[in-house]
C-alpha cells in the first residue's frame, strides 16, 4: 500500500501547543506529515508569511517528538497544494462546539473544490482546549505568562517582535 500523506494546516501566527498536540497525533497515524502554513485571507496576521514558516520550522527542529515532518509555505489554495504533495488527509483540531461551525464551512469548500481529499478531525488535550494565537498574543504584550501555551522558540520569536514595536513608539 502507498504510504498516506497528511497536510495539518494553519495560519500558525505563532504555532502553540495546541496545534503542536494535534501535529503529534497525526503523526502517530500517518506515515507522512506536512504542515502547511497558508494564508487565512480574512486574518492580518502578527508574524509575515515568511517568518511564520521560519519559526514554524524552527518549532520542528527544536522538538524531536516532530523531527521528520516537513514545514511548507502554502500561498495558493489547501486543496492544490494537497493534489501537488499527493496527499489524502487535512487534518484539523477541533477544541469546542465554537470552532465546528467555522471547520464544516471549510470542510465543505474544500471538498468542492478537490473530492479526493479528506478532512480529518482530531480532539487536542483538554488543557489545550481554550488555548488560541490571539488569546496567546493578547495574554503576552499584556506581560502574561505563556510558557505553558507556546515552545520556547515561539516565545523568543514573540519577544523579539515586542522590543521591535517599543522601538517603534
Ligand atoms: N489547540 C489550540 N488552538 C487551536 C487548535 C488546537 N488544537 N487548533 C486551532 N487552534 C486555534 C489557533 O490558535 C487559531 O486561533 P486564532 O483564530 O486566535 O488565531 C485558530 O484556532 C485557528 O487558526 P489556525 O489553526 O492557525 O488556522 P486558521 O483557521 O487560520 O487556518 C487555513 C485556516 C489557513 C487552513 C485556511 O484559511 C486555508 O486553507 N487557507 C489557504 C487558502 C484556501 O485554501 N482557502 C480556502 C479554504 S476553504
């Protein structure tokens, strides 16, 4: 049998534990993973396009859990770039009721637009359920603590963006 490929993808502006718990549970399945940083049209993300995919990389080679996933820029459609890699699976995390709504309305475009795909739904742990980029985003330049939400990585990344914009002011 061939082997099946899955893509987990996200806008990651940053990557948190939440997708890394999704990311590892795919991979116990699949015998390949990709994650693909895409662009959500409707968000104005923190991180550009390029440094999303940097620091999502970074978070990969940081964690040995994740070593031998690949992390790819996506800039047109999911559904391309899933007939392009020869995958089967999109496989997305489903934290409450709240995020079912918006994971049907894609689920069903995307199989519009490529029938051979198939979304696939995966339930984080339970402390990762409430756990969201904004929320992270928001909890930090307020001077929480989000060490329990993102990779060390992640923080330094978010860091480095905060002494940019004191800079700026
Ligand atoms: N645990 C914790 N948080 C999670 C999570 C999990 N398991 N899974 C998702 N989230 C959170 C994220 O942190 C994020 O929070 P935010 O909205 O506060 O930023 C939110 O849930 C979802 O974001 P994310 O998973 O990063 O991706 P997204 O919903 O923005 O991704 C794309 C959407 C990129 C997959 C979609 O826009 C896409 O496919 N784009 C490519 C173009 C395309 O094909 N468009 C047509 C789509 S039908």
């Amino acid at each position: 049998m061939s082997e099946v490929v899955a893509i987990v993808p996200g806008t990651f502006d940053p990557i948190t534990n939440g997708h890394i718990d999704i990311i590892k549970r795919a991979k116990n399945i699949f015998d390949k993973i990709i994650i693909a940083v895409a662009i959500n049209a409707g968000k104005i993300p923190l991180f550009s396009f390029e440094e999303r995919v940097e620091l999502t990389k970074r978070v990969v080679e940081s964690d040995s859990e994740l070593h031998g996933i690949e992390v790819k820029g996506v800039k047109g459609l999911l559904v391309d770039f899933a007939r392009q890699e020869k995958a089967k699976v999109i496989v997305r995390g489903l934290r409450a009721v709240g995020d079912f709504e918006y994971e049907l309305q894609m689920a069903f475009m995307n199989r519009r637009l490529n029938s051979e795909v198939e979304m696939i739904y995966m339930m984080p742990y339970i402390k990762y359920s409430f756990v969201s980029s904004s929320i992270v985003k928001d909890v930090f330049f307020n001077g929480g603590d989000i060490s329990k939400f993102v990779p060390e990585v992640v923080i330094e990344a978010m860091s480095k963006k905060l002494s940019e914009r004191s800079g700026k002011i």
